[in-house]
C-alpha cells in the first residue's frame, strides 16, 4: 500500500532471520528439481500484528542473499474499494466480513503471472486518497513473491504458511501509531469479524509466531 508505515523493530527482524532458515531450506529442495523453481511465501494475521513489517523484514535479508523478491499485500485486493467499504458494509451487515470480500480471482492471476514470468498489472491502494491505482510490475526476474494480508494463507499457491498469532486486543497500540483507519465501535466490530475470519485460517499454517514473536512450526492434525 502507498503511504503505509511500517514500525519495524528488532522482534520483526530476528522472526524474519528465523523464517528465512525455513524459506531458504525448503526452497533449495525445491530448486533441485526446478532450477527455475519460482517460490511463493504467505504471511497472515490480524491488524497491526505485523505483517507487512515481517514481510520486508523477510525480503530485505533474501535480497542479501542476492534473490530478488517482490511484496504483494493482499489487502489491495478487496472487491470493494477504501472509499465505498464502511457504507457497503453497513448497508449488508457484519456478516459479509471476511475472506470473501478479496477479489481472489484477481490475485490468483497475478500469481500465476509470476508464476509465468509475465508483466502483470497490480492494484495498488494509496491509503492517503484512499484510491486503488495500478501497479504494473515485471515478474520475470523476481525468484521469491511474498503476499501478506489479513487472509493471505488461504491462497492455495503457496509454498510456505505463517501465521501471526497476536490478536486485535493485542495490537491496538500499534494501529493506533500506523493511523490507516479511526478506531472507533464501528471498527472495533469490524476487528472482531476480521479476527473470526483470520483466525480459521490458522489450520493452514506451516509455521507460527506466537505472541513472544518467537517463530514455531505449526502443529497440525494427522488427516484421517
């Protein structure tokens, strides 16, 4: 997004060097069958919990490790735009927040378009205007795509799931620093719904960060 702030402190960076040890290893296996193995990273959690912080984080030690990577937010990709979404979900209730509300055929076409090596057009939310431009990017030389957002993991594409496990009630104080939306009740039920949502994504996850930010691997059940 343009005009995000990002408040990266020393807990974001020591989780990313935590993270890149999975990535790097997992991708290297992968790179073994494919040299030319394009690798998809997922990053989701609740607001303010820090995923576009783990994100660069992430990306700037890649790119010390000369791969080149690009940062997708996922949060660009709401059907409805900034301008239009608290009087459209007031007008259909709380019950439409969630995973639902992203164009998810949209994003799935930029994937594959960097999946593809294709210059691909992406939606871009300014949030000072609050207007979605467009974003046109060259995925040819790009190794490692990073996509974050509330509900990023659901993303089928992908190769590695993390999971945020810190809560809205937990990170009120950082929202209110980055100062992207008022918190106010209507909000504060919009938090609630989006945690509902989030929070069922946490099955998909390879590995967690837990509220210490101290990176574990998921613990998932045996399939039947």
């Amino acid at each position: 997004m343009l005009g995000d702030v990002l408040l990266i402190n020393d807990l974001h960076k020591i989780a990313a060097e935590d993270i890149l040890n999975y990535v790097v290893k997992d991708r290297d296996k992968k790179l073994e069958q494919d040299p030319n193995y394009k690798y998809i990273v997922g990053i989701s959690g609740e607001s303010g919990a820090g995923k576009s912080e783990l994100s660069h984080s992430l990306a700037l030690l890649l790119k010390t490790l000369n791969v080149r990577v690009k940062i997708i937010h996922a949060d660009n990709y709401y059907k409805v735009p900034p301008l239009l979404r608290k009087e459209w979900r007031l007008n259909k209730g709380l019950k439409v927040i969630g995973p639902n509300e992203y164009d998810w055929k949209l994003l799935r076409k930029n994937i594959k378009e960097f999946k593809e090596d294709m210059i691909a057009r992406l939606p871009c939310v300014d949030i000072i205007p609050d207007q979605v431009d467009e974003l046109v990017t060259d995925f040819q030389k790009i190794n490692v795509l990073i996509v974050d957002g509330l509900y990023a993991i659901k993303a089928k594409e992908l190769d590695l799931r993390i999971f945020i496990e810190l809560t809205y009630h937990e990170t009120k104080m950082m929202q209110l620093m980055r100062g992207k939306e008022e918190v106010d009740e209507h909000r504060v039920k919009i938090l609630e719904r989006e945690h509902m949502g989030v929070v069922s994504l946490r099955p998909l996850a390879d590995l967690l960060v837990n509220q210490n930010y101290d990176v574990i691997p998921a613990k998932r059940k045996p399939q039947a």
